[in-house]
C-alpha cells in the first residue's frame, strides 16, 4: 500500500502528550541532581500519559478512512496502553507504600498488567495481513528475528538479570526474570514483523511503533545506573511517558495517512537489522573484556571481533553484488528485451493497478500494419529498428500517468488510467500523428501505418475482457484505410467474438472439432528430431480455424478447460505412440503437453495422466507437462498435484521462463525438470538478447535442468544459442506448428531405411 501524507498539523492531543513529556523530564532531572518535593509527583505523568497514549490509539482506530484490519489493530494497542497505565500505576503505589526497598521494585500487579499488554502487543501484531512469503524467506525471517534476540537477551542478562541474582530479594529476581522473558517475547514479536514487511500499516508508522515498543521492553536496563545515588528514582518514571509520546507520534501518522495501491517494489535481499543486534554485542564485549589487565584475552576479542567484522562486511557487499544481478534480471523479466518497454507481464499488471482504481480506465491496442513486408524485404535488422522507432514515438507522447507496452511482434499496447472515452480519443490521436511521420532506418524511408483498437472500461472491469475488446476494435480499425483507430461497441466484427460461446466450445471439444498440431523440437547440434510440442486448435464452422488465445480464456473461466485438457492428454499420447511403434529412434523422443492451474486444481488429476500413459502405452519419463511462470507463482496447494505428477516419471516444464516477477525465487519453491526461454529474450538483437539468455543457460545448469530455447526464427539466432549452451530449441526457423499427418511426413523423410536398419 501506498501512502499520501495529509499536511502536517499536531493535534491538541500530540500537544498535551508533548508537555506531559517535557514536565515529566525536567521534574526527573532536578530530582536527579537533588531530591525535591514530594515523590509521589514523580509519578503522576506515568497514569496520565498512558490515558493520553489510550485515547490517541483509540481515535486512530475509529478513523473511517482506514482499512478495517488498521482499524483493529490501533484498537488492539488501545487496551494494550491503558493496561500499561494500570500496570506503572499498581508499581507506583507498591514502590510509594515501600519506601524501603529502594531500586527496581517489581510488584504482583505491575507483572499481572504488564504480561496482559504486551501479549495484547503481540496479538496485534500478529493479527496484521503480512505479505505472502516463501518457504526460503520465511526461515530467513525466523533466523534474522533469532538473532536480533539472542542480541537482546545478552543485553537484559547483563545489565538486570545478572544483576538481580546478585542480590538477596526472591521477588526481585522472580520480577526480573519475568520481565526479562516479556522483554524478549516482544522483541521477537517486533523484529518479525519488522523484518516481514507490512501491508496495512503505514511504514513510518510502523517504525514509531516498533522503536517505542523496542525501548519500553529495554529501557528497564538503564535501572543500574541509578541504584547507587538515586534510590529515590527509577528510569520507569520517564521511560513510560518516553514511550507514550513515541506511541502516541506513531497513531498520529497512521491517522493522517491517506492510502493508495501502488506497484510492488522489490525487497531488499537483505536486513540490517541483525547485523546491528551482533555489532551491539561485540560493542559490549569490548567495553566489558578491556578494563581489565589480561593483554591475551583482549588481543582474542579485538581479533574475534575483527574477523566477524570482516565476515559480515564481505557478505553485505555479496549481497548488494547479488541485489544488482536480481534488479537486472526483474527489469529483463519485466520489460522488453528489444525496445526496453514493460512487457506483457508488467503491462498485465499496470491494468490490473489501473482497474483497481477509482474511475475510468481505456486500453489502445496497437498493431503496425505491413509490418511483415519489412522484415522480408529488408530484413529483421530494420524491421527490429523500426520497432524502436516506434516504441520510442509512442513513450514520447503517451501521457505522464499512462504505460506504454510491447506485447510482442509488431503489437503495442497503452494503458490509460483515468481516461474517458473523449479522452482516449485524444490521447490515441496524438499517438497517431506521432505515426504519422516516415520513419529513417538505414538510410530507408519507411511509412509507419497502424490499425488501433480503443477498449474503455470502468473500475472492476475484468482485464483480459478489456484487452479483447481492444483487439476485436484493433481488427475492425484494420478495414479502413491507412493509420485509424476506432472504439470497440458490441456491433462489430463477431470474428473477435468467436470464440465466446461456451455452448459452441462445449460442443467443439465433444464434438471433435477440436484438433492438434505439433511444433517440432530439434536439436540445436544437428537439426534432428527430439521432442514435440502438441497445441490445440478450434475449426470453427464460420470463422474457421482458431488460435488457442480466442478461446483458452473462455475455456478457463467456464471450467471446459478440464474436459478441454484431457482431450489434448488423451489425443496426443495416442498419436505419440503410434509414432513410437512406427518410427522408433525417428520418433520424438519426448512430447511436451500444456497444462492449466484449473486442470491441475482437480484432484484426479495425476490419476487420470497415469491412466492415460498406461492406456497408450506411454512412459512417464517421455511426457512433459509444460505450466507457464506467471501460472507456477498461483498454484498454491496445487503444486503438491506436480509433484504427485513427478513422482510417476513424468517431467515439468517451465514455459515463457524470465517473463514473470519472482524467477528465482519460483525455480526454488516449484518443482520443475525443464525452463523454456521465453521469445521475447530470442528475437531480440544480440547485444540485449544475449545477456539473459546466457544468465537462464547458466542457471539451467547449474540447477541441472534441461533448457530449452523458443522462438527461435532465424539461423543467426540458432548457432547464437548453440553457442551460449542451448542443446534443444523450437520456432518457426525449424518448423511451424503442423498436423500429424504433415509431421508425420516430416519424420518418414528422415527415418532410416529398412537396408540400412538390418545392416
């Protein structure tokens, strides 16, 4: 969550606070340099600052304009602050009708109401929505939390429990330990959620809170300092209002903050905040092992301290080196390789950001026309120029809150947050004059002519309804002539609209009017056969044959994806086999399958795919069931329906790999055998292709995963990817998408003849 600051007023209750402070520390101080008055006016500003701090927290958690979850947790602390005024209340009475004890004096009730607010503070805490984490970070988390403290516990050992034990009192040394037990509880409870993150509450906020709970759990350690001098005082008597003011600063910017969603930023890889809790026990070592006289030991702690020291500079220094190398890798993940723009991905994320807005919102979709003509006429080199030129014309004049992004090929897309129908009409307009003007690529003067199809919509509209839209508007803008662009009404074309029938679809798939074709993998080393890619097909009977992106989509939300998969299961492994009894050596040696979220969410799933191996005679270590990464970072409690698949011999393959936002992070948590990387990191020019291709290779190997390269359109590309490590590739260079009978075909012409296989 975002946050807008309202501007900065102190309320008349941050005031009163602030006096109640100011008082309670210079009546402190004079009574540290001498005893005056009465002493029971010391601590009157305990009871009133807690009241204080109650009904600070208290208005935040009625503030309208928060979250509910915020709400509840500001009223949580609420009761947390007035048992701590209750608690230094009772210690105030029993140390008042107690003169002579002198020092820390730990009654019943300050422990009782001390213990109900802080597991209060915890239950608070961990009743906040944290962000999802992984297996991996979580131990982290939990490591990180350990060591902030066994920190503190040298801290509260040292200068109170130790301390306590050397001295005659029972209750104070049950009072200390208990205390020094509470202590580390809530600096657990803080440095978890410290080191979580935190999506409900404001970040400064959050910090406040912590630092005030942090020195409240803590400040009991200064008590030594005045039990020789001082017996009249103890640091409770400011310390409290301390952190009542602190608290109560911390409820004030949560009350004045005003949220918005904003895009996720990347985590820093790691935290400081154990670092300093093992610099602050090395600095306590050093104070405690130097003012004695042994040279020996001071010489091993200055060395074990220095070597530490040393440690933990290199590693911090890794990782920033590793945080650079995640930074690139997330913006190749997140954008373009060939024009730099956001890719799919980040464009899929900005409209959804923009549809959760207030508001309207349009999408233009763009698509040059004649774009193909350059590529064949005058080669890829100025085709990929031109798409520059136009990538750079259209951020040029996009407006300053749109997202201009390249979907692939010759498709651009701009995300319009807050745009009306009348403004995208201006907007696209400004678009297409900058079109307009010839572009020079190489000494080549080329016309730039685009169809654009305009989809508005409105907050809460469904994404990918949007963009289809845009596209069906797109094709209907290509039957004009020259650059246009038209809005997308429900009279147009019903070609865009094909395949939206799920009564059409439904009958398709039992009908048999759905079909497979089959992408060859070859060998980059070669050019043989190794593997197959089956993908499906609608033979539509007015719109003809239709691409799996018209009708996928529908498939997916209407659940005929189930019975769709296990068509394209069942059908593939009958021909996979009937090439392997007739071809042998010559037949694929693997068939790679795509599988849906939905499919595998099915509890019968990997029953099925064993039964329909078995059924065709198919060993389970020559299918690969291919998942997208942006499916793998949903899949949740279906990713045990991998590894069921897994455990049969059956490989998982990682489609469209470095397009989505948690790579790294993915290959740890998701049970994958193969990565395939994805076109957009292919065809792109060398010198941006080849950085990350190189990066996936390397990661492939050293992961021991089979890599396999898409897209590959021209044999420059080919031998580039031979020579980076990539044994097996796929792409129109090699072959298109092709029925059985073609690839068939394909495999008869390069089956060894019956001679040559009986000699």
């Amino acid at each position: 969550m975002g946050a807008l600051r309202r501007p900065w007023v102190m309320s008349g209750l941050m005031r009163a606070m602030c006096v109640v402070l100011a008082v309670c520390a210079t009546w402190f101080a004079v009574n540290l340099v001498t005893p005056v008055g009465p002493p029971v006016l010391l601590w009157v500003a305990t009871p009133v600052g807690a009241l204080l701090l109650t009904a600070a927290f208290r208005r935040t958690s009625r503030t309208a304009s928060l979250p509910a979850p915020t709400r509840r947790f500001w009223g949580h602390l609420s009761v947390a602050a007035f048992l701590v005024g209750v608690a230094h209340t009772t210690q105030a009475i029993d140390v008042l009708t107690h003169p002579d004890v002198g020092g820390a004096y730990n009654g019943p009730g300050l422990l009782i109401f001390d213990s109900g607010a802080i597991l209060f503070i915890i239950f608070a805490l961990y009743r906040l929505p944290l962000s999802a984490r992984s297996a991996g970070e979580r131990l982290r988390v939990t490591l990180d939390g350990g060591t902030v403290v066994a920190g503190a516990a040298v801290f509260i050992w040292h200068f109170q429990t130790r301390v306590a034990l050397g001295t005659d009192n029972r209750e104070q040394v049950v009072g200390s330990l208990i205390l020094g037990v509470l202590a580390l509880v809530v600096v657990l409870a803080v440095a978890k959620v410290m080191l979580s993150g935190y999506e409900f509450i404001d970040k400064s906020a959050l910090q406040w809170l912590a630092f005030s709970i942090f020195f409240g759990a803590t400040s009991s350690l200064l008590q030594p300092l005045l039990a020789s001098g001082h017996p009249h005082l103890m640091v409770t008597q400011v310390t409290i209002p301390v952190v009542c003011c602190l608290a109560s600063w911390a409820a004030e910017r949560e009350r004045r903050t005003t949220r918005r969603p904003v895009a996720a930023r990347r985590r820093r890889p790691f935290s400081l905040v154990p670092y300093a809790a093992i610099a602050a026990v090395y600095v306590l070592l050093i104070l405690e092992t130097w003012t004695g006289d042994h040279a020996d030991q001071k010489m091993m702690v200055l060395g074990a301290v220095t070597l530490t020291a040393l440690v933990m500079v290199r590693q911090v220094a890794a990782f920033v080196d590793n945080g650079r190398l995640l930074a690139r890798l997330d913006h190749g993940a997140t954008h373009d390789a060939l024009t730099q723009l956001p890719n799919r991905a980040l464009f899929g994320q900005r409209l959804q950001e923009a549809l959760q807005q207030p508001g309207p919102v349009s999408v233009a979709l763009i698509d040059l026309d004649d774009f193909k003509e350059v590529n064949d006429t005058l080669g890829h080199e100025v085709g990929d120029l031109l798409l520059i030129e136009v990538a750079r014309r259209l951020e040029d004049r996009a407006g300053a809150g749109d997202t201009v992004a390249r979907l692939g090929g010759d498709e651009f897309v701009v995300v319009m947050p807050g745009a009306g129908p009348s403004d995208a009409t201006l907007a696209v307009q400004a678009l297409t004059d900058a079109l307009r003007v010839p572009a020079v690529v190489n000494g080549h003067e080329l016309p730039i002519s685009a169809s654009i199809g305009i989809a508005d919509g409105r907050t809460g509209d469904d994404a990918s309804v949007l963009l289809r839209r845009a596209d069906i508007a797109m094709y209907a803008a290509k039957r004009l002539t020259g650059t246009a662009f038209l809005h997308y009404d429900t009279a147009m074309s019903e070609l865009g609209d094909a395949g939206d029938h799920p009564a059409q679809l439904r009958e398709a798939i039992t009908g048999g009017r759905c079909f497979l074709v089959y992408q060859p993998i070859v060998s980059l080393e070669d050019g043989r056969l190794v593997g197959a890619e089956a993908l499906v097909r609608w033979d539509h009977p007015e719109h003809g044959v239709l691409p799996p992106d018209t009708f996928i989509p529908l498939a997916e939300r209407t659940g005929l994806i189930v019975p769709l998969g296990r068509f394209v299961l069942a059908d593939a492994c009958r021909q996979f086999a009937a090439w392997d009894e007739q071809y042998g050596a010559a037949a694929p040696a693997v068939l790679n399958i795509n599988v849906s979220p939905r499919e595998l969410r099915e509890t019968d799933y990997a029953d099925f795919v064993a039964g329909t191996l078995t059924a065709h005679g198919v060993d389970p270590a020559r299918i690969v069931l291919e998942i997208t990464e942006s499916m793998a970072l949903t899949l949740g409690p279906a990713t045990a329906a991998l590894d069921r698949l897994r455990a049969l011999g059956v490989r998982i393959s990682l489609d469209d790999f470095g397009t989505g936002s948690s790579t790294l992070r993915l290959l740890h948590d998701c049970p994958v055998d193969e990565v395939k990387l994805d076109r957009s990191f292919t065809q792109a020019p060398a010198s941006g292709r080849t950085p990350v291709a190189a990066a996936v290779i390397q990661l492939a190997q050293a992961l021991r995963l089979h890599a396999v390269a898409e897209g590959v359109e021209t044999q420059e590309q080919a031998e580039l990817l031979r020579s980076l490590g990539y044994r097996s590739a796929q792409g129109y260079h090699f072959a298109r998408p092709v029925p059985a009978a073609q690839l068939t075909e394909w495999m008869t012409a390069r089956a060894p003849s019956p001679a040559a296989t009986s000699a």
